[in-house]
C-alpha cells in the first residue's frame, strides 16, 4: 500500500461510524462511475479496432474487385 492509502485508511478509522457509512457510500458511487467508464473506454477501443478492420478488408475487396452483385447478397 501507498502512504497516501495508509493516511486514508487512519483518516477513516478516525471517523465516526456514521461517517465511516458516508465514506463508505461516496467510495462505492466513485468506484462504480469509474468502472463503467473504464468498461466504456474499452468497448469502444474494440468497436473501433473492429470498424476499422473491417473497413480494411471491405476496401481491399472493393479495389480489387472481390464484390457480388447485390441481386446475390
């Protein structure tokens, strides 16, 4: 551990119980709100490392004439 999260934790111990819950409460909704930005960050590094694939192999079969008609698609 840090010397800042031990500073914290005495910090927090220091508290009374009633505090300590709030505490409790703000450190939850913190870590929540920066899970799901994190889990947003990567869904979307993957959706555009796919879309730009994908548009690779699509433009690679277009400039080289790998397409269907449509009345086949």
């Amino acid at each position: 551990m840090t010397s800042q999260l031990y500073q914290a934790l005495n910090l927090a111990q220091s508290l009374s119980l009633s505090e300590q819950f709030e505490l409790l409460k703000v450190l939850s909704t913190i870590i929540q709100k920066t899970h799901a930005l994190e889990n947003q960050a990567i869904l979307e590094d993957e959706n555009t490392d796919f879309s730009a694939d994908s548009f690779r192999k699509s433009w690679q079969q277009a400039m080289t004439g790998q397409t269907l008609p449509i009345d086949q698609l």
